[in-house]
C-alpha cells in the first residue's frame, strides 16, 4: 500500500488547468458545482493523486489515463488493468 499526499495550497494556476483539462465531462462538472476554491482543488487533487497511483504503478503516461465508472458508481481507470478507492488523504 503506497501513501500520497498533496497540500492543495501548493497547487498553482497552471497546474490546476492542467488536471482540470485532463478530466472527463463528468468529472470537469464535478468541479463546477462547488462554490469554495479549495473544494474545487481537493476534487482535482483526489484524481490527480489517483492518476498519479496508476501511472507508477501501471507505467501508463498520467495524460493517458481515462476514468470511467461502473452502472453503481464505482469509479476505474480505462486501459489500465487496475481497480482502486479513490479515497485519499488531502493537507490542507
């Protein structure tokens, strides 16, 4: 089991266009519908820390990773022969 954390303050303005470009539709409305700032980076860094998981782990370029979910909700990554929670620890 492998840990990551990201403190959301570190996060600049061309890297949170950078993950936000990234997401699906789904996941790019997710975002949009919070109010505060720092929900908006926590939603973005919980998929960015998941991408970040299956790119070391897969050897799958991060910008390659495409996230789907099953009929229930249950979120997995594309291509990649890998399942995950997409739970994470976020420092604020």
């Amino acid at each position: 089991m492998k840990w990551s954390r990201l403190n959301i303050n570190s996060l600049s303005d061309h890297e949170y266009q950078r993950w936000y470009a990234l997401m699906d539709e789904e996941g790019k409305a997710r975002v949009d519908r919070f109010y505060f700032p720092d929900d908006k980076k926590r939603t973005i860094v919980e998929e960015l820390l998941a991408r970040k998981a299956i790119s070391d782990w897969c050897g799958v370029p991060e910008e390659l990773i495409q996230f789907r979910r099953t009929k229930y909700g249950k979120p997995f990554a594309a291509g990649p022969p890998v399942e995950f929670n997409s739970r994470s620890m976020i420092e604020k």
